[in-house]
C-alpha cells in the first residue's frame, strides 16, 4: 500500500511539472504572437500610408506606334 502512494506521488510531482512547463511556454508562445501581431499591425499601417509608386499609373498605356 505505502509503495502505491509513493508511486502516485511522484507521477502527481511529475505531472505537476509538466503542467508548469506548458503554462510558461504557452504564456511565451502568447507573448510572441502579440509581439508579432503588432509587428503586421505596424507593417500594414506603413504600407497603407506609401504613396502609389510612380511607375504605376492609373492611365492606360497607348498601343505602340505601330498599331
């Protein structure tokens, strides 16, 4: 009976390890994607504010001349 409760401890101990290392790596793993959603945010809100590249126009290109 002692040996049964022993055995049962130590799996509780390792699961309550277990336990711990996967609530911090979640807290990182969340701490990253809020880092890198502000990252986008940032990215998207600069290329929304570029002005349009003067290479692209709005006016339809001619035919070429010999058309």
């Amino acid at each position: 009976m002692e040996e049964r409760i022993v055995e049962l401890e130590t799996r509780l101990a390792f699961q309550e390890d277990a336990i711990h290392t996967l609530n911090q790596t979640i807290a990182e793993q969340q701490s990253r994607i809020d880092r890198l959603t502000e990252s986008l945010e940032t990215l998207q809100q600069r290329m929304q504010s570029l002005s349009p590249s003067p290479l692209e126009s709005n006016d339809p290109e001619p035919p070429p001349p010999h058309y």
